[in-house]
C-alpha cells in the first residue's frame, strides 16, 4: 500500500505532449548554470523554506490552471527567472497542459498568458496527456522536454518541442523521443522527464519510471544522446528508493540534476508512504549515485506553507555560491515554493 502511495504521487507530475519533425540542436558545447543578476538573499546555512512561500499559486476562475499548478522547472537566463509548470483546472486533472511564468527577483511569477503554451489537441501520441516541461536552452533555442500521452493514466513516451522564444511558436515532434520499456523491464508502465542539460560533449536526460501502475515503486533512470532528438538509455535505473524503514523506502522521482566542476549533484523526490519530501545525492560520473547521509534536506514539518504532507518535485539552480529549490506541495492547488540556502 505505501508502495502505491508513493507511486501515485508522483504520477501527479506526469503526461506531456508533441508534433513535427525533428529539429536538430546546435552542437553542444560545455555550459555552466546560467546566472541571474537579481535573486533571493541565499541563507548562510542549510536549504530552507523561504518565508514568504508560496511563490507562485493557481491561476483565476475558470482559467485552465484554477484547479492547481506543480512540478516547476526554472531556468535562470540574462537576470530573468523562466518557469515552466504543470496546471490543471482541477486536482483531479481532468486536463493536463504546460504553462510559463517569468520573475526578476525569484520570488514572485507573473504568468505571460491567459492560455497555456502547450497542450494536447487529440491527435498523435500526446493527444491527452502533455505536463512535465523539462526546458533546456541550446544556443539561442529553447527546447522543452515533456510527457506525453494518449490517454488516461501516465505518459508512456516522451516528446520534444522548440522555439525561438519560451512562449513559443512551439514545434512539436511527431514522433516520440523516448518510450517505456518491454514489458517486464523497470521502465515498462511509464516514463517522466526530469532533468536535461549539455555534458561531456552531448545529452544526458534523467527520467522518473516504473513497471508498474498503480502498483509498483518508482526510480529514476537515465538516457544520453549525441543531438537531444535520438536517445539511447541506461541498463537500469540509476537511483532506487532506500532500504525498508527509510525515509525514501516506497520510491524515487522528480529530480533536477546539475552538473559541477567536481562532479554531479541531484535533488530529488523521495518517499515512505505516509510524507514526502527532497533529498540529495552525489556522482563521480553522473551513473553511480550516493545519497547523502542527512536526507530528506527538506521535509514536509520544515514549509509553513504546506497543508499536506507532500514536498516534491525539486527544481535546483546554483547561484552565488548557493542554491534555489523550487518545489510543488502536489497536486492539493497549494502552489509552488522555494528554499534557499548555501549548502544542502
């Protein structure tokens, strides 16, 4: 049972959408995180729940994310704060589509417009389901990244859009990027985009997968590609829920993965079936992963803001010498808030 709490979580955060053909990205190129020239005051000390969550809340009556908004996904760029979200007009997700907000100081989004900037129009492999933006900016392109699928339940395929600009014109593909596994594989049921960035000379995607659905555990797996539009995916997941009586013990997802210059760090999702909340993990190599010994770094008890006892899907860029880490309180219309602090 605690395994299928967990589970169904996280597929609040999951089905995406696209269409057209592929369009090639520029040759990748070694990238650090981009910095903004305004940001939040960063705490000397561990994450922390900013005080004046939440940072970003549901849309109006009647507009297409009224009901709620979750699974954020920011990137920093020329001083301004890009978010992309997820937003429903209900927490039951009857519709699922992509939305876009900008801020100068991190701390308060305004959205750019009334409609969302992709959703699914009933045709093709994304018909219904289209949540999860993953954005990447290659050069002067934007690429987002997102699940997709054709009818209820999670996305079994990832798609892939760009445009020259985050509010679009969006192109999609119309084909798939990457799909579930066989059947009997650990990505069989479902697969969730997470984190995308430029390394090592190409593409490396880490997505939330499961077996399974509902039942089943989550975990998170990884893909690489030399041009961001062919992937090819690791033998197995890269991260696995924790040992029976850990925080983490029902499962793993929705992370944000950031490359250093002594390695990797992620912030992920973890959970034991009763709370949720965000952990962190280190690599040599961006495969072999350890967590770190004082996880959850943020949990449910440490949000003001939160009026459940979920805390997931982090969104982390560095700055300052610190870290930002937005992060949605499921799918309860609570919101998107933000942590800070100089060291997880």
């Amino acid at each position: 049972m605690a395994r299928k709490l967990s589970t169904i979580l996280l597929f609040f955060v999951s089905f995406l959408f696209g269409c057209a053909p592929p369009t090639a990205l520029p040759a990748p190129s070694a990238t650090g995180t981009p910095l903004a020239t305004a940001t939040p005051d960063l705490t000397s000390g561990p994450i922390a729940p900013y005080p004046g969550n939440p940072v970003f809340t549901v849309g109006p009556a009647g507009a297409w994310d009224s009901g709620t908004v979750f699974n954020p996904r920011v990137v920093i760029q020329d001083g301004t704060y890009h978010m992309f979200y997820s937003g429903s007009t209900d927490a039951t997700l009857p519709t699922l589509a992509i939305g876009y907000a900008v801020s100068n100081d991190g701390r308060t989004f305004t959205r750019q417009a009334a409609e969302p900037i992709m959703a699914g129009d009933g045709r093709g492999f994304d018909a219904r389901q289209v949540s999860s933006g993953v954005p990447l900016l290659a050069g002067e392109q934007w690429v987002l990244y997102y699940s997709a699928g054709g009818g209820p339940g999670p996305g079994k395929a990832i798609g892939r859009a760009v445009a020259p600009t985050p509010t679009g014109p969006w192109e999609r593909s119309s084909q798939p990027i990457l799909l579930v596994g066989e059947s009997g594989e650990w990505d069989a049921a479902y697969v969730v985009p997470e984190s995308v960035l430029i390394a090592d000379g190409g593409y490396v995607m880490y997505y939330t997968a499961g077996s399974t659905w509902p039942e089943g555990t989550a975990m998170i797996g990884m893909a690489t590609s030399p041009d961001g539009i062919t992937w090819k995916k690791h033998s197995g997941p890269v991260l696995q829920p924790g040992a029976e009586g850990a925080w983490d013990s029902a499962g793993v997802w929705g992370c944000t993965v950031l490359k250093t210059e002594t390695g990797w760090e992620m912030f992920y999702t973890g959970g034991d079936g009763t709370t949720v909340g965000i952990g962190y993990a280190t690599s040599a190599d961006g495969v072999n992963w350890h967590k770190f010994e004082g996880n959850p770094i943020l949990s449910p008890a440490d949000d003001p803001a939160l009026t459940t006892p979920i805390l997931q899907s982090p969104s982390a860029v560095k700055h300052s010498g610190g870290y930002l880490v937005y992060y949605d309180y499921g799918v309860s219309g609570g919101g998107i808030g933000l942590a800070m602090g100089s060291k997880p």
